[in-house]
C-alpha cells in the first residue's frame, strides 16, 4: 500500500539530471516549467514517504516503550530540509547569476528530494 501511494506521486524510473528528463522542452523557460513540475511531485511523496515513516517510528516507540524514535526522525527531517536548502543556494550560486540558477537549483531540489524519501521509506519498513 505505501509503495503504491509512492509510486503514483513520484516515478523513480528515470532517475538522471532532472534537466535531461526534459527533452521535450525547446527553452529554459519550459525546462523550468517541467524541473518545477517535477519538484512538486517529489515534495508530494516526500511528504507522503515522512508520514510512513512518522508512524513506524511512533510504533517502535510504543513497542519499546521509548520516545526515541520519532523525535530523532523530526530532528534528522529539519536537518536535512536546512541542508537540502543550503547545498541548491550554494549549486545556484555556482551559476553566478545566468539564467539557468533557477533551473539549477530546483534540480538540486529534486535531486536531493528523490534521495531522501528513498531514504524515509526505508526507515518506514
């Protein structure tokens, strides 16, 4: 059931550059276009994969009788949004202005987003 969910929202079949995932696009205005598309699907399965793992770890602390668990995943979750925004600014930057920056950056911001709901659903099995 949660890999369905995932799958709908998020397709890991193709899994390059963002940028090249857009070859139907003639200009940057449409690569931005599709590359922003593509973040809004990863942010919904991030937000999705966060919740599964949110349960699992409210349920390891109810078995162990802990409350270890699932503040460390919203700890981990913050540090890695804090980290995600500041590695795109720092790629954005390293485009001095042209006109690919905002391309760039919501690149990053997909690319790292894949890589951390892979991350979290991982901890929700």
């Amino acid at each position: 059931m949660r890999y369905t969910l995932i799958a709908l929202l998020f397709s890991s079949a193709a899994l390059a550059d963002p940028t090249l995932e857009c070859a139907d696009a003639n200009s940057q205005v449409e690569i931005g276009a599709c590359v922003g598309e593509m973040e809004e699907r990863v942010n919904l399965a991030l937000e999705a994969s966060y919740g599964f793992a949110v349960q699992a770890a409210k349920e390891l602390d109810e078995v162990t009788g802990r409350v270890v668990a699932q503040p460390a995943l919203e700890s981990a979750q913050s540090a890695w949004e804090g980290y995600r925004d500041a590695q795109c600014e720092a790629v954005g930057a390293s485009y001095g202005g042209g006109s690919g920056t905002g391309i760039a950056i919501t690149a990053c911001r997909v690319d790292l987003g894949r890589a951390r709901v892979d991350e979290l659903l991982r901890f929700a099995n």
